[in-house]
C-alpha cells in the first residue's frame, strides 16, 4: 500500500516489522523536471545557496531511509558549490 501526502509517500518498509513504524519518502509528481534557477542568474550567492540548502532540507525532511536520501542528494549535487553547501546536511536516525 502507498500513500500520497503532502509530498511524500507513505508506505510498509523494513521499519515496519521492526519497530512499527512506517516509511516515508519523497514524492516527484511526473511532471517533475527539476530545472531550478541557473545558477549564473543575478540572484545573491545568499539566494543561490539558500535554493540548494532548502531542497537538500525538503529531501532530508521526507524520506526515513538513509539510503534514498543519499541517493536523491547525489542526483541533485553534481556541483561543487552545491557539495560546499551541502556539508551541513546529514541524516541521522
């Protein structure tokens, strides 16, 4: 069973059996091209950084796997200035 909310989907992982507890992770809607600012627009480096740090936040808010988490975060952080703001960001359990 999967469940949609709130950009997420809900649904029976391995967390289940063990602790009772459900999954989660990041929905994309299929129209989803992630095409975000470029990041040679005229918008402060403050505002550039703040674009990646808050969809690497969003990734780390809404999905309870470590695993897709990282995987999501190394599709999106082909960049170097992307890996410099994204030192901050870890998962913990």
């Amino acid at each position: 069973m999967l469940d949609i909310y709130s950009d997420t989907n809900v649904y029976k992982g391995k967390r289940l059996q063990k602790a009772a507890v459900l999954d989660v992770r990041t929905h994309f809607k299929p129209t989803e091209t992630f095409h975000y600012t470029h990041f040679s627009s005229c918008h402060p480096p403050g505002v550039k950084r703040g674009f990646i740090k808050g969809e690497a936040s969003r990734l780390l808010r809404t999905n309870s796997s470590k695993t897709l988490f990282e995987e999501m975060i190394k599709n999106n952080s082909k960049r170097e200035v992307t890996q410099k703001v994204l030192y901050k960001i870890h998962f913990q359990k």
